[in-house]
C-alpha cells in the first residue's frame, strides 16, 4: 500500500473546488480544508474525513481514497445546501487532477447524505467520492 499521495489529492481536490466557477459562484470563498475559528459563513464547503485502503497490484503501489466533502448551510430548507452539492459533483467527477505526487485512475461519486443537525438546525450534505491512486513514485 501507498500512502504516500495522499497530500497531494487534497491539493488537487482544494484546487479543483476553489478554482470551480459554478461552486464559487454559490459559496465564494468558503470552501475549507480546516474550518476556520469563530463564526463561518452561513454556506460553507469543507474537506472531510478520508479512509484509504490498499490497491496496490503487480504494476505498482496504489490506494483507494473514499474522502469526504461536507457542505454545510443555515438555510432553512436543502435547496441551497443541494445547489452547492451539485456544484462539488459536478467539479469532481470524472475530473482530470494533476498530482504533485501520483495519478489519479477515476474518480467517482460514492454517496451523499443529506441531515439536519446541530442547535440551529443546520442542514449538512456529506458527499462521498471514492478515487483510485496510482502512486508511482
């Protein structure tokens, strides 16, 4: 197994997002790796938790990232927590990310779930996407 790329999907995810025009168009700038310290715009994006596991074959080391991507909205209803869903969609699948270290096989969407959560009722949408990493260092 190789961890070893891990790093660099996560910039090429952060870059992919932060540089999508439709998903800026609805969030701006808030789209997090770490959620910053006291208050946070009422529409956020924000990098989540990631699980790897072994891919590695007789070709080469190799991993597969499930990494999850939260979207997290203050409205009171999903509409505005969907539209910026559909943006992280649309920005990821299929997407061609350079790696710094690696190559990305395919990326796909895995899941999504969509809840209402906290005190003030926030809606969250957690989106899976599941990457396969050939890390040919």
């Amino acid at each position: 197994m190789s961890y070893g790329a891990a790093a660099a999907l996560q910039a090429a995810i952060y870059g992919r997002l932060t540089g999508h025009a439709a998903l800026t168009d609805l969030v701006g700038d808030a789209i997090f790796d770490a959620i910053p310290a006291g208050a946070v715009p009422d529409l956020y994006v924000a990098l989540g938790p990631e699980r790897a596991r072994d891919r590695s074959d007789m070709t080469g080391r190799g991993a597969r990232h499930d990494i999850t991507i939260a979207v997290v909205s203050q409205a009171a209803g999903f509409a505005e927590a969907k539209a910026a869903a559909a943006a992280v969609s649309d920005a990821l699948v299929d997407a061609d990310l350079a790696l710094a270290r690696g190559s990305v096989v395919s990326l796909r969407f895995e899941r999504a779930r969509a809840v209402r959560s906290g005190k003030n009722d926030e809606r969250q949408i957690a989106l899976t996407f599941r990457v396969r990493v050939d890390d040919g260092a």
